[in-house]
C-alpha cells in the first residue's frame, strides 16, 4: 500500500453514501480526511471546484476525483484488489 496516499471525502453528517465510504476506507485501515461541506463553506466551493457538482460524497485519492461511493473506481486508484 502506498504511504504517500492522500485522500480527502468531502461530506456531510446525515450522508449515507458518505458514510458507507468512510466505513470502507476504516475497515481497510486507510487514512483519510473527513471534511464536512455541511460546516466548512470553504471546503465545500473547493469540492464543486473538483468535482464540478454540489452532490455528496466526492472522494479526492491523490488528485483524482471519485463522485459518490464508487468502489471499483476507488480500489482501482488505491491499488486495492
């Protein structure tokens, strides 16, 4: 697994594809930031400004953007299996 892996989910509380994401990313033991787009204006024109839409969860793996929980999408860029 790849140390340098940065990864950010743009989401909100009350999610529940943010939710099954985040949960995927724990049971697999990797490390990401959670940003609540709900709280954090800021964070939340940076994710349109990414993804180019207001849906959530957008999911940034070292600068390629995954819209919604696309497992297949996600554990192809984490090398996953």
């Amino acid at each position: 697994m790849n140390s340098n892996l940065r990864v950010i989910v743009y989401s909100t509380p009350s999610c529940p594809w943010c939710n099954a994401a985040k949960r995927y990313f724990r049971e697999r033991g990797i490390r990401f930031y959670d940003v609540d787009v709900s709280k954090d204006r800021k964070a939340a024109e940076e994710m349109v400004r990414k993804s180019g839409q207001m849906g959530v969860p957008v999911i940034d793996i070292n600068g390629h953007i995954v819209v919604g929980f696309d497992r297949a999408k996600i554990d192809r860029l984490l090398g996953l299996k």
